[in-house]
C-alpha cells in the first residue's frame, strides 16, 4: 500500500532494503543508504548526493504510484553518469518487470520478496563476474533477458541484524509508537492472499519465520544498544503461528525484556480467538495490535478472499482488549459492489468496535481500495471493467482519488474516508481516551496522535 501523508512523522522503516545495504556493507562494499523522504529533502539534494557519491549501482525500491517517476530520475540520471547501473526492485517490478526495463533506462529489475539477498547476489555478479542470482532481469544488447523465476531466502536466521546507523533508524516511526522505536521482521510474511494484497501475490508465498531465539537476540540487542522503547515488528502477520509466538512470548517473559520493552505488530482476528493467548501476549510486553478489518459485510469479506467472518473479527477483537491490548483497525473504502449505505456500515461497525474498553492509542485508520498490478483484484478490476481511469496511470494509484468504479461517486469515497477520522473528535471516544492516559509518555503520544489525525483528514480533503 502507497499513500502520500500530509501527516507529521510518519515513516515506516524500509526494513528489507535496510537489510540489504547492511548484507551489502558486510561484503566490503561501499554503501550510502539515502531516503530523501525521511530525511525531508528535495530532488535537488538528491541529484547532489548522488554527484558526490559519484554510485556504480543506485538502486530504488519503487512503488506503483511513483514508478514513472523513477524512470524518469533514472534517464535523467543516465544521461548525467553513463557508466552508473540502475536497480529497480519492489512489488510492482515483480509485477511487471520489463515494463521497467521498456519505460525506462534501468539496467537490471530485482523480483521477488527477498531484495536484500538477491541485490548482494547481483552486486557480487556485476563486480565479481559471479552467477547472478534467480528473479533478475537484464540487458543483452537490445534484448530483455531473465535469470527464471525468483527463489526465496531458505534460512532468515542467515541474514544479519541490521546496521541501524548506517541505515539512519532514528528517522523512522509513527505517531501511535512510543519512541525511540525500532522496527523489525520476525518473518516473510503471510500465509493468507487476500485480494488486494501486492506482497502476498508479488513478493512471497507462505510463510518463513526467523528461530525464536535467533529473534530474541535482536530485540535483546536492539534494548541495550539502542535504549528502544518500542519494536514494531512489521511482519505481514506476526500472530499467525501460534506456536512460534508463544515460544517467543516465553522467551520474552525469561529474559525480562517484557519489562523493559513494549512490543507492536501486525495481527489476525482470527489469531486472537483464544482469550489465554491474548492474556500470554499481553504478559509478554505486547502493546498494540494493527489488524484489518478490512470492511463490515460478510460479502466483501468472502469475495475479498479475506479467510474471516465478521463473528470471528468480533470474537478476536473481545478477546484482545479484555487482555489489555490496544487495538488499531484498517478499513477500505470504494469497493466496486459496495454501495453507501454498506461502506457507512463497515464504518459504524468499526466505531462501535473502537469504543469497547477504549485505551490512548487505540485507533481506526481508512484507506481506498487501491487494485495493485498482479493481484487478484487487479485482475479482476481488468476483466470486469472497474477501472475508472487508464489502468496503466500508476501516479492516480497514490490514494489521491479513487481509481475504481463502483456504486458511491468518487468525492464520496474520498469524504468516506475523510469521515473515518472524525471519531477522534467524537466527545465520547475522546472522554475515554484521555481517562486512559497514565504516563508523560502515553500524554506525547497522544499528542503527536492528534497532530496526526489532523494531517490525514488534510489527505483526503
């Protein structure tokens, strides 16, 4: 999911490129990591830091709605430094990798979840002259070449923790997270392939998790080097095996990092169906638990292939905030077969959810449906003619406007979500929300909270 933020302080940590420049650095290469965004910088100190780095390789993460954009910075780049070699990677080049390679100067187009080991595959090729590794797209000539279809990572625990000042880590973080905070992967990344989800059908298949105590080293690691108040583990879903998670949970416990460090991460509703479990991660220093809701109508759930009925959803979200842990909902809106009255169903469905034993960080955040090249529902979208623009305006699919068809006009959708953070205003969620506030700590987060409501309502104005 991509989406422009007009709210303050909201950067999530790019946790497997991250890994890569760390892999990189390790094999005696020379690496600048750079995120202009994080670093609030313009095009021009880019270009600048380029020049000065004067980079073999440059390699971009890219994302739909800013793709066309990185053809363009790579010929113009091209033209400025001939010899430099140009790396695209990412869910949508998996997607659609010579489309880049058509559009676009790039020498190379990495697919495939696990970037990080085969961008240090195809660095070694390029200055070692080794084998490069599956999943990469290349030039011969003028013809478009491919190594075969991408091979994901066997082991997790071979990859190294991450260099996190070379990677700049204190950059990163969202308003709901205490800071400073770290961001991490236990695994890759979700057994689930909900419609809409370009990492489930673009970047992995199934689910890899790195050893519990390979895991609990890092967090142990990431508290005594780096004073962390909180880890967001951003695991497409970290509670999915239940065994994993109540070994780690234990070891937590062991060690008292339970007691030193608060844990957030991705979860399921249907993980959370047993009321021991939520009561296990809430002994374990676990906060906070980000879970899509997705939308309110058993139909959409079943056709957005969401493996969940709303009953299961009700059950989990019960269980886990009688255990004590705050609760952040996604919901979607501009379904193509939703009408108004259904996506202000899902909305209401989410608000009376939000407001059972309401606590400071609990939060409802909306998004538009947005059909990623190489999911189901983009295929979809296609065959039954829901695109509302070009299908290939990848800069429309930046969440700026609706890019499909469906029965609410598109100024609707865009004040449905709007809507969705009003509830922060809402005198008796707000009642509740300051009469949880128990620590300084808990009172910043509620206001860098509140300064962030106000920057995403900004977004869907």
């Amino acid at each position: 999911m991509f989406q422009w933020f007009s709210a303050p302080s909201t950067f999530i940590f790019p946790v497997i490129p991250a890994t890569a420049a760390t892999m990189l650095k390790q094999e005696n290469f020379e690496v600048d990591f750079y995120d202009g965004i994080a670093r609030r910088e313009k095009y021009a100190d880019f270009k600048k830091e380029f020049d000065d780095f004067k980079p073999d390789v440059v390699v971009f993460e890219t994302k739909t709605p800013v793709v066309k954009q990185h053809w363009q910075i790579i010929d113009e780049m091209k033209k400025i430094s001939p010899e430099t070699k140009f790396v695209l990677m990412g869910d949508h080049v998996t997607a659609l990798p010579e489309e880049s390679m058509k559009k676009s100067k790039a020498d190379y187009v990495i697919t495939g979840g696990d970037m990080d080991v085969s961008l240090l595959g195809l660095a070694k090729s390029i200055r070692d002259g080794s084998k490069m590794p599956k999943g990469i797209f290349f030039r011969e000539g003028r013809t478009i070449k491919n190594t075969g279809r991408f091979v994901l990572a066997e082991k997790l625990d071979d990859l190294p923790f991450i260099d996190r000042e070379l990677t700049h880590w204190e950059l990163y973080g969202e308003a709901y997270l205490f800071r400073p905070v770290a961001y991490t992967m236990a695994g890759r990344d979700c057994p689930m392939r909900c419609s809409f989800c370009s990492w489930s059908w673009n970047l992995f298949s199934g689910m890899r998790y790195r050893s519990v105590e390979n895991f609990l080293e890092e967090v142990e690691m990431l508290f005594n080097k780096y004073k962390v108040k909180e880890i967001f583990d951003d695991t497409g879903t970290f509670t999915i095996n239940k065994k994993w998670v109540e070994d780690f949970c234990n070891g937590m416990i062991e060690r008292g990092l339970n007691e030193k460090i608060s844990f957030s991460v991705n979860a399921r509703f249907d993980s959370l169906t047993d009321p021991e479990f939520c009561c296990l991660l809430k002994k374990a220093g676990f906060r906070l638990l980000k879970v899509g809701l997705e939308s309110g109508n058993e139909v959409t759930l079943k056709k957005i292939k969401k493996g969940e009925t709303f009953q299961t959803m009700q059950l989990g979200y019960k269980n886990a905030k009688d255990a004590g842990l705050i609760m952040m909902l996604t919901i979607m809106v501009g379904y193509p077969w939703e009408s108004r009255e259904e996506a202000e169903n899902t909305i209401n469905v989410a608000k009376k959810l939000l407001q059972y034993k309401t606590k400071i960080g609990d939060s409802l955040q909306a998004s538009v449906v947005v059909p990623y090249p190489g999911t189901m529902l983009y295929k979809e979208a296609k065959e039954n003619k829901w695109f509302r623009i070009k299908e290939e305006d990848w800069d429309k699919f930046d969440m700026t406007e609706t890019v499909l068809k469906s029965p609410m006009k598109p100024q609707q959708v865009m004040e449905m979500c709007q809507s969705v953070w009003s509830i922060y205003t809402d005198p008796m969620y707000a009642m509740k929300t300051l009469a949880s506030v128990r620590t300084w700590h808990e009172f910043m987060l509620l206001l860098r909270g509140a300064r962030s409501v106000f920057g995403h309502i900004k977004d869907y104005a």
